[in-house]
C-alpha cells in the first residue's frame, strides 16, 4: 500500500540503550548517527515512548530499500536488532514464520493420525487446521486436503518436505 512506500522498521539491539534513554532526541541523534540517516530521513519512535520500535521514512520506496543492503543495516541484524520494512511484500508461502506455524500445525495433526486417543483427544478442540486462502475459509480435517502432504505417506518424507519449506523460507 501506498503509505507504507518507504517506511523501514527499526527494532534496535539492545546493546544500543535506546529503552534505557530518558532523552528522546537523543535518541533520535543515536539512531540517526548508527544507521547513518541523512537529514531528509524521517526517523521517529513508533511505540508510545517505548523505544524499542522506531519508523524510517524514506522519500521512496526504492531508497527505503536501498537502505536495507547498507552496511549500517547488516550491523543491526548482527547486534541483534532487525531492520526491514514495514509492508512485507513477500508472498505469503515464502515467509518464516507463517511457514513455521504452518509446519507445527500440521505436524501435529500428522503425528494425531498414529495415536487414536490423541485424535480423539483434539477431535474435541477447534480445528487447528483451516484454509483461510479460500472465500469463505474450510476446515481442514486431514492432510491430504492440504496438498496431499497426508499422513499415508509417512513421517519421513512429509518431515523432510516441511524442513525444506522452513530452510527457503525468509524470517524477518
């Protein structure tokens, strides 16, 4: 959307002591000087006074980008913080953690299929599984509706097919 085009998301490292500063101009100057902001740069705290979340604002969405293959934002990640920006265009299927919850869940449904009071068990729960890509959403009540990664092709290969998402998949 167009009022995320060159908006970045700071989550800065710890180490930093942003949270810790009373002083936020201060720490306006610190981030502006650690990630090397030009004056155009719009850099601002995104989280009530927190300062654990902050907003960048790039004039585009290029420069926002840009900004991300800098040396400066490599220093961030490796602190421990992360920078990126604030609208993920990344298709959905490519993305950590939505691939991650994807594979615990369905996992779990697998593993259910080998222990009937186990089944029983979550059968009384609310699903765990449901397409939400369709209009409207399905209840998935086994996995070879999703795909044909079910249960009568056993754990190994359906083990390693979820190991391979995970590993292409981007964490942001």
């Amino acid at each position: 959307p167009r009022s995320y085009d060159g908006e970045l998301v700071l989550l800065p490292p710890d180490k930093w002591g942003l949270a810790a500063s009373d002083d936020p101009a201060s720490a306006v100057l610190a981030v502006r000087d650690r990630l090397k902001c030009p004056p155009s740069i719009h850099v601002a705290v995104a989280d009530g006074g927190a300062m654990k979340r902050w907003a960048l604002r790039y004039p585009t969405h290029d420069a926002a980008l840009a900004a991300l293959r800098t040396p400066e934002a490599e220093a961030v990640e490796e602190a421990g913080g992360a920078l990126f920006a604030a609208w993920n265009s990344r298709p959905y299927e490519e993305r950590g953690w939505t691939t991650f919850e994807s594979a615990v869940t369905t996992e779990v449904v697998a593993r259910a299929a080998y222990f009937p009071r186990q089944h029983e068990a979550l059968s009384r729960l609310p699903p765990k599984l449901i397409e939400i890509d369709e209009a409207p959403p399905r209840i998935l009540h086994n996995l070879s509706e999703e795909g044909g990664v079910g249960e009568e092709q056993g754990a190994g290969p359906r083990i390693e097919r979820i190991r391979a998402r995970i590993n292409a998949a981007r964490f942001t």
